[in-house]
C-alpha cells in the first residue's frame, strides 16, 4: 500500500509546529521574565541601601545643624572641633567598616555568593536574651548590633550603634555616701522592712533575723541600691541618627532603655543576663531620642565594656511587655529582629529548633552593606560528618576545628588545595583545666592541702596531653589568664613537670608508700586515690584523663576515670559531689574570674567548684574589679596570677590554638588578632560565585 502524506497529516504537522514555537516562546518570555524579576528585585536592594544611607546623612546633617557645628570642607580642616563636654571626639575613632569599604575598591570585588556554615550541636533557641548557648548568640552577632565593638585587629573600641561615649567617675561622691550610711546603725523598721524578715515563717525565724541582721549593720549591696546613693561610675552614648531595624523603624534611645526593661522583667526567661545586669547596672535611662546613660551601682573595672556591649533590641517588634507579650517571648524560639547587617529570611512562628537558620543580607542595613548575600547555619552534630561535609562542598566553612578534625583535613591534599586555613592563638582563648575539690560533703580532702595539689600538678605531663591529646597544637597556661592578654604575668612560669619534686612534697604533707604497693598513704593509711570526673561525649577528656592516669602513678597516686553524661555531670557539679572534675573556660580580654575563683561563690551552684578560699585572693579580685585605672588594675590581676599558681587550685592543663578552614572561592579571609576577621568582610569574584 503506498503511504501517502495527506492534508490531515499537514493539519497535525503544522498544529504540532505551531505548539512547539508557542512553548519556545513561551519559555524566552519565561526568561525574559525571571531575567526581570531578578533586575527588579536586586534594584529594590540597591534602592533599600541607598535611601538607608541617605536616610542616615540626613539625619547626620540635621543634628550638626541643629548643634551650630560647621560642617566639614576644605577650608576649615575638614572637621567639627573637639567637644568640650567630655565626649570622645567621633573622627578619633575607628571606622567601623574601614575594610570593608576598603575591599570594595579590590578590581575582582563582587557582591552575591552564600556562606554555608554547620553548628556542632542543636540551637534550641536564637531569640535575644532568651537563647543561652553560643552558637544562638554567633546568629544573633549578625542580626542584633551594640552600642560600640572592639576592633578584631588592633582592639581598640569602635562605635557602632553609638557615635561616641563619655565615662564619668564618680566614685569619690559614691565613697562618701557608702561610708556615711556604712557608719549609721540599723533600726528594728529597717530591718523589718526587708524581704528577709518577711520570709521568715515563724516568730523565732523572725526574731533570729532580726538580731543577726542588727550585728552585721548595713550592707554595701543594700546601700547600693538606695534611690539617693549616687552611681559610681556613669558612661554616656550619643546615638547615631538615621539607623534603623531590619524593617524600616527608626531606632532610638527608647529601644535602648525598653531592652533593659525587658531583661530585667521578672517573667522573663533571661535569668543570666537578669542577675548580672541587676548586679551592676543601677539604671539605664534615655534623656533624649539619642542619648542613652548607663548607671552603675558600684565601681567595676568593666563597666564600659559592659554597657558599649549592650545589644539593642526594637521596642515595636518586642513590646509592650503584657503578660501574653512575655509568654510569646519565651516560647517563640526565634523571635529575632535587629538593626544589624542581616536578618532572618523566617517569620517569628515559622522557625523550629532542628530546622536551618538562615540569614539574608539586610537591604535596609544603615551601615556599609556586606558582599555575602546569605549566611546559613546547619546543624551537623557528628564530628566525622561535619567534616565529610565539608570535603563533599555542602559546608563552606569549618570554624572551630577540634585538632583530630584539622589533622584530617591537612592528610587530603586536595582539599588543601581548594581551601585556605588559619592557626592562631589568640587573646580571648579560654583552657582546660582539673579541680581539686577541697571539701567534699562538708568534709576536708586530700586536696585541701596545697602541697597535695602542686604535687599533682608536677605529676601530671601536661606537655604529653598537648602532643597526643591537642596533636602539639596548644601550650601549658601559667593561670587563667591568656598570656596574650594584658591581666598576664609573664613573671609566673608554669609549675614544671618534676616526679622527684612532687614525691618530696607528697611526703611533707604525709603522704607515703606505708606497704609499698606502689600507692602512697596517708598518715592514718587511708590510699590516694581519687575519681576524675568528666564530660563522656567525645574522645577528648577520655585522652586526657587516661594520660594522668598514667602520669601520676608515676608519684604513686591512683586515678580512676569517671565519665558522666552531661547531665548527670552537671549535678555532680552543681552539689560538689566529686574529687577532680574536668572542663573548659571560655575567656575575655579582660576576664572576670570572680566567679569561679572568689570565695563568695561557693556552694549554691555557683562556680568556685573546688571550694577554694584565699582571703588575700579575694581582696585583690575584688580590690581589681572597682580599679578603673586601666594600669593599676593590671598590676592587681599580676598578683592575682601569682597567688594562683602558687595555690594551684586547678591544674591548668592546656590552652588550645585556635583552627579553622575554609572554602577557597572566598577573598579576604584573614587572619586577625583575635583570629580569623568577620565573615561580613568576605567576598567572592563573580565567576568563583557558587550560590546564586
């Protein structure tokens, strides 16, 4: 049969042709479209950051104006004069977008690209105050700005919210007020009148606290809290004008004040920063829309610190604070706003622990605008796979490598070559430590001798856990402080590692081999052996005690590894219920060791863990804490330092060298004196670009 192509067949041919062309141009339209929406979207981008930045010299005109301050030009040496009022000059301090502003000028400068990052645990909460883990406050560093940051390079303060400070001692008329009400006796009315009393259930309680409070008199942290007593020490900001939160609102000196009142609210969950800020701070008021004073209740060696690290919160997105205001509060876990470069893609109810959190840059940020269009935090909990996932590409960025992960990382040739990475020590590094409890339920130990515990820590080869434990990355701490840190002493060398001496000193305090077993005595024959409690996750601490073990049977004493789960840990903490327990410090600059070191803080939870008590220690914590003079006060934390290797409260195992690696496609990562410089610096040439 002969196949013929008839006029149906063109009808169809020419009807599929014709749906063909109409899906080809349906599909250039399609492009042409989402090429569109692209342009628009980035112009609505660059449009936000322009009126920002227009918004804030505006404002910044209108306030010189309305001040009478000559305006800078040439003709009169670029700059408004000095103020005589005691504030910081604003063109004396640093700027706090120098590199950024400085990488923008690079011929391969691109904005776009993502930064992938993976947090090793489960972030449970990242709403301000509210969350209590580190990892919720590096996603609130991004999204919640402070008044004020230390610079990562040269650690000089640099204005961020604020455009200067002034700091006003006081403390001569705050003296005379204490000492005045110190010298006045207590009345039963006052006594009566205190929450004390009131707490009191029966009439022997209530007569029992009346006459103890009678003998001990007037307290500082009564007085203190008097509406008359003068602060003692008083830091003033003035705002900058034109800044706003991530939706549009004007920030002002209101947001500043509501922040505090927040935290400081009974019902809610921010007990931490409730009882520090309550501990310090006597108010915290807004003379003006751009003016904020910080009111200190005692003189503390960090109160600038303290209030330029204040972070600001908007009163519209958060207040007012009605009961069913605070309840959202505390049960929404990322309920996030702020004034800073990013901000969270998710609404308050749409984030839930276990899902990513991501960032987006902040279109209408006031300041210089990051090149990183987006900042995504994972959460990869298991080391191996973290690591896994950042050989496979799904993670940009390894932050804190622990030195097995970074060994691995330098045996992969590969990697190393499309990867950049940092060692560094740096300044606000913390370490690892062992305690030697000196009471144990109510009774003394073994260790409450400080020659027992110099002894074990000349038994212990801390240079061995350095080597096997860290892999050499790290150094043996003389104390708690960082030896890059100005509170060190470079006079105090850590104790040496030294068998003979510590068998001396074992015997001076009368610990011997009485049936030479190998184990040394006590006087009334009692071995010294002793459990070292620690944290069971991971392999570290389980290194790190089987090495002591070893070391110290060298000098005839006997550890025995007590590896707990976190929480069961926490309790044997918490009760002091333990002989030697292991953990990690995080560190400052400037650290506060007050807590886990002053007397004042022992039982209750608190930090002194070990029980330890040195009243000439706590006399100069506490004479180093109201010391404002930056000098001085060194020289009072060099004597601190002293005491504490010469007590040996802990032995100061370690401080470990900060790791990290990254992605090599990202420009400008560098590192910094307190490590690797800030992500927001970064940025990606256009054809390296991953993420689009």
């Amino acid at each position: 049969m002969e196949n013929r192509f008839g006029f149906k067949d063109l009808v169809l041919t020419v009807l599929l042709l014709a749906i063909l062309a109409s899906i080809w141009l349906a599909m250039k339209q399609f492009d042409r479209q989402h090429e569109t929406l692209r342009s628009v979207s980035e112009s609505i981008k660059q449009q936000n950051a322009a009126q920002a930045r227009l918004e804030r010299t505006i404002a910044e005109l209108a306030e010189q104006l309305e001040a009478g301050v000559v305006l800078p030009n040439p003709s009169n040496g670029g700059g408004p004069p000095p103020d005589a009022s005691g504030f910081v000059d604003p063109d004396e301090l640093p700027d706090p977008f120098a590199e950024l502003r400085q990488i923008k000028q690079e011929p391969d400068y691109a904005p776009g690209d993502w930064v992938v990052d993976a947090f090793p645990v489960n972030v449970a909460k990242v709403t301000p105050f509210i969350s209590r883990d580190f990892y919720g406050a590096v996603v609130q560093s991004f999204v919640v700005e402070s008044l004020a940051v230390r610079d990562s390079d040269t650690l000089a303060w640099t204005p961020v919210l604020a455009k200067t400070w002034k700091t006003q001692d006081n403390i001569a008329a705050w003296d005379r007020y204490v000492q005045g009400r110190l010298a006045a006796s207590l009345t039963e009315e006052e006594v009566i009148a205190e929450a004390g009393y009131a707490a009191a259930e029966t009439d022997e309680q209530k007569q029992a606290y009346l006459q103890r409070r009678l003998a001990e008199g007037r307290l500082v942290d009564d007085i203190v809290d008097e509406p008359d007593c003068p602060p003692a020490t008083v830091v003033t900001f003035k705002l900058r004008r034109g800044v706003t939160f991530s939706d549009g609102q004007p920030l002002s000196a209101r947001d500043v004040v509501f922040t505090y009142n927040l935290v400081m609210h009974p019902q809610i969950d921010a007990a931490i920063y409730r009882n520090e800020y309550g501990l310090k701070f006597k108010s915290v008021q807004a003379p003006d829309d751009y003016t904020v004073v910080f009111s200190f209740k005692k003189p503390f060696f960090d109160a600038f610190f303290e209030a330029a690290t204040f972070r600001v919160i908007p009163e519209h997105f958060y207040g007012p604070l009605t009961e069913a205001q605070v309840e959202k509060i505390n049960a929404m876990p990322g309920l996030i706003m702020g004034s800073g470069p990013y901000k969270m893609i998710y609404g308050p109810k749409d984030w839930a622990p276990g899902k990513e959190i991501i960032l987006e840059r902040n279109g209408r940020y006031w300041g210089e605008a990051s090149a990183i269009d987006r900042l995504i935090f994972r959460e990869v909990t298991n080391d191996v796979a973290r690591l896994a996932a950042f050989r496979n590409g799904d993670i940009d960025l390894f932050y804190r490598a622990v030195p097995e992960q970074y060994i691995e990382y330098l045996k992969d040739e590969e990697l190393v070559k499309r990867s950049q990475s940092i060692e560094a020590f740096r300044p606000n590094d913390g370490y690892g430590w062992i305690a030697w409890n000196q009471k144990k339920n109510g009774e003394p130990t073994p260790f409450a001798d400080k020659r027992v515990r110099r002894a074990m820590t000349m038994l212990i080869e801390r240079q061995r856990i350095i080597d096997k434990a860290l892999y050499g990355y790290g150094l043996i701490p003389s104390g708690p402080f960082n030896r890059l840190s100005p509170q060190y002493n470079p006079k105090v060398k850590p104790l040496p590692y030294d068998p003979q001496q510590a068998r001396e000193l074992l015997a001076e305090a009368g610990y011997i081999d009485r049936d030479n077993d190998g184990v040394v005595e006590s006087p009334d024959g009692v071995p010294l052996i002793f459990k070292h409690t620690y944290p069971s996750s991971g392999t570290f601490w389980t290194n790190v005690s089987l090495s002591m073990k070893d070391s110290l049977a060298e000098g005839g004493v006997v550890l025995q590894p007590d590896p707990l789960e976190w929480s069961v840990f926490s309790e044997k903490v918490r009760s002091t219920d333990f002989d030697a327990i292991s953990m990690a410090w995080g560190a400052l600059i400037e650290t506060d060791i007050h807590h886990a070191f002053h007397s004042s803080n022992i039982g209750n939870g608190a930090n002194n863990f070990p029980s330890y008590v040195n009243p000439e220690l706590d006399r100069l914590i506490d004479q180093a804490r109201v010391t404002l003079d930056e000098d001085e006060r060194m020289q009072v934390w060099h004597k601190v330092h002293a005491i504490l290797n010469e007590d040996q409260p802990y032995t100061f195992l370690y401080l470990r060298k900060f790791l990290t690696f990254t992605d090599g496609r990202y420009r400008n990562v560098r590192q910094v004196l307190i490590g690797v410089n800030d992500r927001t610096n970064w940025y990606t040439p256009v054809l390296n670009q991953k993420y689009k």
